[in-house]
C-alpha cells in the first residue's frame, strides 16, 4: 500500500470515512448491501478509524449502530434507486464519485454506460487501487473539479445529450456553496434528455449551520450548504423530486435507530434522500 497514491486534501479524505462505514457495514451478517472493496479502499487510514470507534463505542451496544446508519441506509437506498431506472437510462454519470464502488459490485444492463467524476486525487487513489478489478459497465473515470467548467470533459468522453441519463450526485452538495449548488443543477439540466433521473442527498439549513460551527468535526466542518426546501431547489431546474429522510419508511430498511421529527417542524437538523425526474417541460439544448 506504500506505493499508492495518498489522499491528502481534507474533503477529499471524508471519502476515507465514507468507505471505512461502508467497510463495516458490509461485515456486518445483517448487511444491506455487498462492498466487498470497501475496507481496500478505506486502507490502513479505515483501519485505523475502525479500531478507535471500537474502543468509543465499547461501552454502548449501539454505538456502531449509530456512528455507520446514515451511510448504510443512504447507500441502500441509492443502489435500489439505481437499479430502479436502469431499464430506462442506460447511461450513467456520478458527480463527486469519491470512492464508490457500484460500478464493480451492482448488476447492469449490457451497455450500460457510467461516467464517473470528481477530483484528480480521488480518481488516482481509487483507479490505482482498482486498476485489477473488472467493472459490471462500460465506466470511464473523469478527473474534474465540478466547481469549474466540466461538461466538455464528459461529452469529449463520448456521453450523449439526447438520451435520458442517470444523475447521481451522493454526498457531494452540502460541500458546494449555493451558488455552485445551482450551477451545477443548471449544467445537469441542460445536459439533460427528458426522462431523465437525479439522485442526490442534501441536508437542513440547521444541520449545516451547526457542522459549519465544529472545526473537529471530520464531515461537517466542510459543509457550505443546506436547504430545508430540497423539492422546492430541484424545481427550480426542472427536476420533479420525490424527498424523503433516511429513517423513513422508505428509508430505514430496519436500521435506522433514531426517531425522525415531522417535516413540519421547523429549524431541525435533517438530512434528505432526493430521487428525482426531469419534467418534459424543461428541455433546453444549450450547453453550458
């Protein structure tokens, strides 16, 4: 593992977080999805992790449970939704991939294409790292910072504006700032074939405030955005979203151990899973 690349950038490292829960999750013998490449990728970092929240949680039977719920159920959800729609878009694109493994562990039409984008430090750890493992889909791995221009990178790699596509952006957005936020919506849609999909996950106004204020947090601290309107934000660009929180019914896949309050009360701390579909009255063909 000397040899690899490192992941230095902070941001860039919560990918590290992200795999090691997916890591122990996937070890679980109740697990909700198979990541048999996660605990390679969370590497000697993850394992270092595992072994501290062990000791944390030592006196709290529930103390693994908690720590990894949010990343296991956002992961299920994300991969039923994903097999849910790819009888329609067989063409794919991951927004601030960081170090996701579907393309190597779902099942996928043949075809099927998946274009998977974020920065050149991430790109690097994971293709070396997985440089030897078949993918289940035609993938290509972009290195792009989406806070710039990026849509050429994409269509120069073959991706095709007029056929509907698959839009996942998983725990990207709160990273962004409102006004990044919405360019981005603003290029998918205009990348966009009507009939297309977006999955994204966002969080409160409040549970940005609040992360933004706690230096030591490893997640949180980068958080620049939050909505508590997200149906209200995908909208605005053309999306009709369905929005629920993970613990919901549709959401908690008998995991989730923390009671949800009404969306009807206002300034909580929230997270949402949004699954989305472009409105056929929003097409446009100008590319920025």
């Amino acid at each position: 593992m000397s040899e690899l690349p490192q992941i230095q950038d902070e941001v860039c490292r919560t990918a590290l977080v992200m795999a090691t829960k997916r890591a122990i999750e996937d070890d679980r013998p109740d697990h909700l999805f198979d990541d048999p490449f996660a605990a390679l990728l969370a590497g000697d970092t993850g394992k270092a992790w595992r072994e501290k929240w062990e000791q944390q949680d030592s006196d709290n039977p529930l103390g693994t449970t908690l720590r990894i719920q949010f990343v296991a159920v956002r992961t299920r959800f994300f991969d039923d939704f994903i097999l849910s729609v790819l009888p329609e878009a067989k063409q794919l694109v991951f927004l601030g991939a960081g170090l996701d493994t579907r393309a190597f562990r779902l099942s996928f039409p043949p075809k099927t294409r998946l274009y998977e984008l974020d920065l050149p430090e991430l790109i690097q750890y994971r293709e070396a790292i997985l440089q030897d493992q078949p993918a289940k889909c035609h993938r290509q791995a972009i290195a792009a910072d989406l806070t710039q221009p990026w849509s050429h990178l994409l269509l120069e790699q073959g991706f095709d504006i007029n056929i509907p596509t698959l839009w996942l952006m998983e725990g990207l957005l709160m990273y962004l700032d409102e006004a990044q936020v919405n360019q981005l919506l603003k290029t998918i849609g205009q990348l966009s074939a009507e009939g297309s999909f977006l999955g994204a996950d966002l969080v409160s106004v409040k549970s940005w405030q609040v992360g933004a204020k706690h230096p030591n947090g490893m997640i949180s601290k980068h958080w620049r955005f939050g909505t508590d309107e997200p149906e209200q934000l995908f909208a605005a660009h053309g999306w009709s979203a369905s929005v629920i929180q993970p613990g919901d019914i549709r959401a908690n896949y008998g995991r989730y151990a923390v009671q949800l309050a009404p969306r009807e009360i206002k300034g909580m701390r929230r997270s949402f899973l949004v699954a989305a579909r472009k409105e056929e009255t929003c097409s446009t063909n100008s590319i920025a």
